[in-house]
C-alpha cells in the first residue's frame, strides 16, 4: 500500500476510520446507544482484525439523525425505522432524478 492508496481512504465515507469510543465521543452519546443501533440493525459496523467496532463517517451520520429522533423522545426501534425509511426515500429520489436525466428527450429544456 502507498502513501497515496492510504490518503484516498480518508475521502471514502464508507472507510471504517472511528472506534466506538471516538464515534460516541463525536455524536456526543454512549456506547451502549451505538450498540443499541447496531442491534437494532440501523448500522452494521465493521470490526476490525481484534474484534473491535469501527463506523464509517456515512454510519456516524445515520447514527447523529438517530441520535436527534431519541432525544425528542422517540423510541429508539421507532427512531431507527425512521431513519431506515428516510434513507430509502432519499435513494428512491436520486434513482428517479437519475432516471429522468437519462430519459429526457434531446433538446428538452431541463427543468429547475
């Protein structure tokens, strides 16, 4: 591995960077609330060569929206089938907008 291959990785949302520890230090909660979402099967982080957790900025994201859904009291099942079906929306939307760029006739306008 180069120097190079390792710094691509630091732009990768999906690169497993942040152990449990940093994670919940960063979104401010616990670690029981980061394995409670991983049993809830909000997030599935990856573990590293000992055993040990580690989350992606992507699933830190996730984690934060699920964080704000408890915090204003949402259950945290409910809080992450909330976040579950945000994220499927949002795929949705951008499958569709893909679709529709790929689909335009030519010399349609784009529309804004």
């Amino acid at each position: 591995m180069t120097a190079d291959d390792s710094f691509g990785r630091l732009d990768d949302d999906d690169y497993p960077a942040y152990t449990m520890g940093r994670a919940a230090e960063m979104l401010n909660t616990t670690q029981g609330f980061l394995r409670a979402i991983g049993e809830a099967r909000l997030i599935t982080p990856l573990r590293s060569a000992g055993g040990h957790r580690r989350y992606s900025r992507y699933q830190l994201r996730i984690a934060a929206r699920a964080r704000e859904l408890v915090d204003g009291g949402t259950p945290i099942e409910a809080a992450c089938r909330i976040v579950i079906l945000e994220d499927q929306l949002e795929e949705a939307r951008r499958i569709n907008a893909e679709h529709h760029r790929d689909t335009k006739p030519p010399g349609m306008p784009t529309s804004a």
